[in-house]
C-alpha cells in the first residue's frame, strides 16, 4: 500500500495536472485521503507534532489531535497544496534514495544553497509553500524532472 492509496476521481488527475481546489466537491475528496495519509507521512518521517503542524502552516497541535476523532471536511486550497507538495516530496525522496534514507533526509542538515545547512524540514517550515515548491523542483530534478 502506498503513503495516500487514492482511488476517487479527482485523485485521478493525469501527470501535470492539478486538481481544481476552488471545487468544494474535489477538496472534500482531497480532504478525507489527505487526512488519513498525514499520520503515516508522520511517521515515516519521525516528525515531531510541532513540526507536522509546522509543515502544515500554522496549525495548532490541538487542531492535529481532533482530526483523530474529527476529521475536517475540508482543509482548504492552501493546506491541500502543501500536503500534495509534502507527498510529492515523499515520492520524489523514495524514488531517489534506496532504504531508510528516503525517510531520514528530511531530517539530515543539508549544505544544498536551498537549505543553508538547515534541515529541508526546518527550511519548509520556515518559507512554507515557496521553499515547498524549491524543494520538490529540486528532487525532481535530480530524478529527471516530471
């Protein structure tokens, strides 16, 4: 089984498509496959609460914790888009690293000028979607590019 096992059709999009996240319908979609794909994103990446929530703009732990019992309906374009980044990144590392690296390199202080020594998570935190973007741009063109 793969991190989001997604088989809705707005999930169906083909490469170099992007959902339309102003549709109510395909972020509720979106919504309920991101929520159950964040906990286990957690842990392959051994994020701590602070940094998940970091990663996800802001959110308060507490919000992390209802989403057990209460998933939202909807997490809204801006959450949508750093999670399908944070997945992408996932994939990204997985194809260009073998074993347990795929999922330590978020972690792994790193001199890329991307990074400045910082940790890619760190930095993602930091500059949100911007460095979300410039760190998948930059796996994926050291996987050749998609």
């Amino acid at each position: 089984m793969t991190l989001l096992d997604v088989r809705t059709p707005a999930a169906r999009a083909e490469i170099g498509e992007w959902p339309d996240l102003s549709d109510a319908t395909t972020r509720a979609v979106l919504t309920a496959d991101a929520v159950k794909a964040l906990p286990r994103l957690q842990s392959r990446w051994k994020l701590t609460v602070d940094q998940m929530c970091g990663l996800l703009g802001a959110l308060p732990a507490s919000t992390w914790y209802s989403w057990r019992k209460n998933p939202p309906a909807d997490l809204g374009e801006d959450r949508l888009t750093r999670i399908s980044l944070l997945l992408g990144i996932y994939t990204a590392l997985h194809v260009l690293h073998p074993g347990e690296l795929a999922d330590e390199w978020v972690l792994l202080p790193n001199n890329n000028p991307v990074f400045n020594g910082h940790t890619p998570v760190d930095t993602m935190m930091r500059g949100g979607i911007p460095a979300m973007l410039a760190v998948r741009a930059l796996l994926d063109g050291r996987r050749g590019g998609l």
